[in-house]
C-alpha cells in the first residue's frame, strides 16, 4: 500500500461507506482536516510556525497540489494558527473548507482510493467514497505502528494525534490498541531526542484546543 499525505489519508478515515463525515464531531472533524493540511506543510518545510504565527517559507510541491487553496491563503499573509482555523471552519462561509475537502476528495479519486458519490437534499453535492481495500489496509497500517513498530513515524504520530483529538480514533482500534497508541504518543512528547515530534504533536494540540475554544465561544 502506498501511504498519502496525512490530508488525504486523515480524510480516507473520517469519511464513512456513504462518503460522509460524522454528524456528532463534524467541526472538530474538520478543523482536523485543516490541522493535517498545516501539519503536510510543516513536515515538506513549505512553512514554519514561530510564536503560534503560520509564514509560508517554500513553494508547493506537485505532491500537494490538493493544498493549493490553502497554500495561497496562508501565503497571502502571516497568520495565527487561531486565525487559520477560525477562518476555515467557524466563519459563515464555508467555502474554503469546502474547496479543501473537494480538492482533497478529487486527488484521492484521481489516485484510485476514493470514488465519487452524490449527497445531499437533493443528490447533487459532490461526495468522495474510500476505497474499501485501500482504507482496510490504512487501518491496518495504524494498527501495527500502534502494537508492532518500536516507535511511531511522524506522519503515524501525526495522523494518531489528528484522529485521536477529533474523537476519530476509537472506532478502529480495540481498547488495547487506544491505549497502546496513547502511551506511544505520551512518550513521544517525553522523549528529548524528539523534538520534531514533539514540536508537531504540540501543534496539533494547540490547534485542536483552538478549536474548540471557538466552537464555546460561538455557542456561548
């Protein structure tokens, strides 16, 4: 199985049978989706995070082409990793979320690990269905960084924190497995000698804890 970028194969692993995302943690599903967009960035070099603020400091590779989108906006100018998020996924529009899950949906279609669908009121929104095998063997991969790899890889350490913060983690793993993973992600941000790992790991969290910050403040 060849492995994706953490976008794509985040977007394999919340999307169901139907092509949708979870009804009961959808914000947060998405602010996730965002969250590994930023994370594809960060580990390429394509951009840097110096006090919570997102610069692009390199061009985008053909490899991320879905992430135009995203790439554009933060390059148009300095960011707060708040603002990003804030931007995507709690504005009124809804378009540059959208435009990130049809981009992401359409490069998985075009590679073969995702076929299209139709959803909505009236079946005409473009949805993107998982490749059954594909996304069995993802799930699968996940499972043994979680109980047979020494240590996790950094984009299997990005993905588990991804799935694990947006509450899309339990539904693949058996209790054992959750906790095998947690303990591995937990000494991970221990381990000195991993400061990429942990500098990610760290991010992801902030961004989630944005996140749901936003989610509060718009309900209060």
């Amino acid at each position: 199985m060849e492995r994706k970028a953490l976008t794509q194969e985040y977007l394999i692993l919340t999307t169901n049978d139907k092509g949708k995302l979870p009804m009961t943690n959808s914000t947060e599903t998405k602010a996730g989706l965002v969250a590994a967009g930023i994370m594809d960035l960060l580990l390429e070099g394509i951009i840097k995070i110096e006090g919570k603020k997102v610069e692009v400091v390199g061009p985008l590779p053909d490899s991320l082409g879905h992430l135009d989108g995203l790439y554009a906006y933060l390059a148009d100018r300095s960011r707060s990793v708040t603002k990003v998020i804030e931007d995507y996924c709690m504005s009124f529009s809804s378009s540059r979320i959208n435009q990130l899950l049809a981009d992401t949906g359409n490069s998985l279609r075009v590679a073969g690990a995702a076929a299209e669908g139709k959803g909505g009121l009236f079946g005409n929104r473009e949805l993107f269905v998982p490749e059954k095998t594909y996304k069995e063997a993802l799930i699968e991969a996940l499972k043994a960084a979680a109980i047979q790899a020494e240590s996790l890889s950094l984009h299997d350490a990005a993905l588990a924190s991804l799935l694990k913060e947006t509450r899309n983690l339990k539904p693949y793993f058996s209790r054992h497995e959750n906790d095998r993973m947690k303990e591995k992600l937990k000494a991970i941000k221990n381990q000195q000698d991993s400061k990429i790992i942990r500098e990610m790991v760290g991010y992801i969290d902030d961004i989630m804890a944005v996140m749901v910050a936003a989610v509060i403040a718009t309900v209060n």
